[in-house]
C-alpha cells in the first residue's frame, strides 16, 4: 500500500480526497456528522505523503495542497447547504 501511494503521490492524494468528499457528503446527506471527522484524518494523510516522498516537486505540492482546499470548501458548502434546505422545511411546515 505504502509503494503505491508514494510511487504516485498526487494520484493517490486526489483519489483519497475524492473518496473522503463523497463519504462526508453521504454523511451530511444523512445527517450523521460523524463523518465529517474524516477531514481532520485526510489532512494528516495528506501532509504526511507530502512530507515522506522523494519525488515531489512544489507544482505536485501545490496540486495536493490545492485538492484539500477545494474538497473542506465543498463540503463546507454543501452542508451550508443542506441547513438551509431544513431551515426552508421547517419555516414552511413540511
């Protein structure tokens, strides 16, 4: 596990993040909030391959660094979203 993560560190860093956004998004979907710990794990995985590997360039961390950002601001506006859809059900009685 540990050669094919470092052999293709971005690859597998863009891949874990992507699992990771479509679990927590589940999680809100079903309101488990649970789930959203994962993002605290991703970011130590994350910087962890970016710290271990040899090969890695400022453009690959950037890349990496990047894909983390824009995973927390979507799953930040998803679940913005999600309250204000129960906020709507709420006020409108259904």
């Amino acid at each position: 596990m540990k050669s094919i993560i470092y052999k293709n560190p971005v690859i597998s860093a863009i891949t874990i993040n992507i699992v990771t956004l479509i679990i927590v998004i589940y999680g809100i979907s079903i309101k488990q909030p649970l789930f959203t710990t994962l993002l605290f794990f991703v970011g130590i995985i994350n910087r962890h391959i970016l710290d271990n590997v040899q090969n890695v360039n400022k453009q690959k961390k950037s890349i990496v660094t990047i894909s983390v950002i824009i995973l927390v601001f979507i799953i930040l506006a998803y679940s913005l979203h999600i309250h204000n859809v129960e906020n709507m059900k709420i006020i409108n009685g259904l």
